[in-house]
C-alpha cells in the first residue's frame, strides 16, 4: 500500500494519520491471544503501573527492561516491552509487506524498528488502569533528529471508555518551554497557554484492525479503563535509517531493525 498525498499532508499537518482497516481481523485476534497469554504470566521484561505512576522519570529509566521487579506479582502489568523477539506472530506485524511501503513514505527514508522504546503491547487493565498524561515520546528518547514515528494497531475497540488515544493536532511542530512540563516531563494541564492547547484535543474511536501513526513530538495521552474489558493494543516506533541513537544513552542500548525497502519513499 501507498499513501496518497493528501494523507501525507495531513501527517505532516496534524502529526497523526488514520488508517481504517488496515490489518486483517484474524492477526489482531492472534495477537491478542499471544499478548493474552504473556500478560497472565507476566512474562518479563514488562512496565508495571507502580513504574508508570509512582517512579520519579531516573528511576524508571533504571528498571525498565531489566527483568521483573520484586514487587511485580502484586502490581498491573502496564506493558510487555521488546515484543519483537517474543513471538514471530508480532514480528510479522512489525515487518509485514503492507506497512513498510507506507513508514518509508512517512519517514522519507529506510525505516528501522527501534527495540528501545515502543516495541509493546500496551495495556489498560480494568479497575487497575491509570490515566496517561500529556506527553511527547520524543522528550524520553534520545536520537539525533525527530524522525521517528510510532504505529498504533487496535486489537478490539477503543473508545472514550476504554481509554483510547488523545492528540494534540499540529503539537509535533510547536515550540515550548520547559516551565510547560513538570519534573516528569509531562505537560501541566493547569498552565493557561498549554489549557488553551488542550481545547483543541481529538480523538478517534478504533475499531480492531485500525492503525494509527503518529510523530514521535505529537502530545498525546489516554485515559483509564472504565470498563470491565482489558484494552489491549499493539504500538512500535520505527526511525529513519540515518537518524542515529546518541552513545551512552537507553536509546542505544539495544538492538535496531532495518525494514526491507521495497520501493524508493
Ligand atoms: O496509555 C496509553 O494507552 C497511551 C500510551 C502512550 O501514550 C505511550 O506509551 O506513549
């Protein structure tokens, strides 16, 4: 598949792009299964929501990926890290024929999956979920450039109730200032010029087999689960191939994918 031009403005304009259908039922249903299993049994390295809530931005950056903390039998798994190597049924996805065509158009050169950062099965458990604030990825990673985008893929419905993606409209070409975020690097929610930004907050529901792109400095957030139902979702970032991870940092601690290039972006 190939993008038009109109959907690569809107990219470039919103910093987000739908894709309706865009994955077959049958593997968001294998996916899910697999994530499914890998959640009972919390199959490491996983975030728990005590590391997403309560862990100042050093500490977590200190656990993540490391294996299963001593609390974790306690806690809500919030993601399974480093999917790619879990099961060929993710890996498949990641490098399947009909989406690399489209992240090479996206990022205007050879894609190549990053397994430092998004490579998950994201979740929001019922009863047990958080909320996740306003945030940038971009601001947690570290590479030369911000061409990175990440592919969200719904694995069942997503809606206002169970917690599905916000967006910030055209936020990924804005400039702020650090007085706009707090410690954590999430955006304040109480300063006028960024409540004046978040008016302008949208959102679409998802259906199974919807992929969303969206830039690696587009603010995004999602609530928590309110219903009795797990949302399960699957979301990678790939990176342009000339975009390098900078020395020294969890960026470029790990392994990197290439995609095949079929055809010249
Ligand atoms: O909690 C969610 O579903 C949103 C995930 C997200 O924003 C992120 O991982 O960057």
């Amino acid at each position: 598949m190939r993008l038009t031009d109109e959907q690569l403005s809107q990219f470039e304009k919103n910093g987000f792009l739908l894709l309706p259908q865009f994955a077959q039922a049958q593997m968001c249903d294998t996916i899910r299964d697999i994530a499914l299993a890998h959640l009972k049994h919390k199959v490491p390295p996983v975030e728990t929501e005590y590391e997403y809530e309560i862990k100042s931005k050093e500490e977590r950056e200190k656990t993540l990926g490391t294996g299963v903390p001593h609390f974790v039998k306690e806690v809500s798994v919030r993601r399974l890290r480093q999917v790619y190597h879990r099961d060929i049924v993710f890996r498949e996805w990641m490098e399947h024929e009909r989406i690399r065509p489209v992240l090479a158009q996206i990022l205007g050169e050879r894609p190549v999956i990053t397994i430092a950062h998004h490579n998950s099965i994201m979740t929001k458990m019922p009863h047990t979920s958080t909320q996740t604030r306003w945030h940038q990825d971009f601001r947690y990673w570290h590479f030369e450039n911000d061409n990175l985008v990440s592919v969200w893929l719904a694995l069942e419905s997503e809606n206002s109730q169970n917690g599905v993606l916000e967006f910030i409209p055209g936020s990924h070409r804005m400039q702020f200032t650090p007085e706009q975020f707090d410690e954590k690097e999430y955006f304040l929610e109480d300063v006028p010029q960024n409540r004046a930004l978040i008016e302008s907050k949208v959102s679409h529901p998802l259906q199974k087999g919807d992929v969303v792109l969206f830039h690696c400095k587009l603010l995004h957030r999602a609530n928590k689960n309110m219903t009795d139902t797990p949302k399960i979702s699957f979301v990678y970032t790939v990176k342009g191939a000339g975009n390098h991870a900078q020395e020294g940092t969890r960026s470029s601690a790990y392994e990197e994918i290439p995609l095949p290039l079929d055809t010249l972006p």
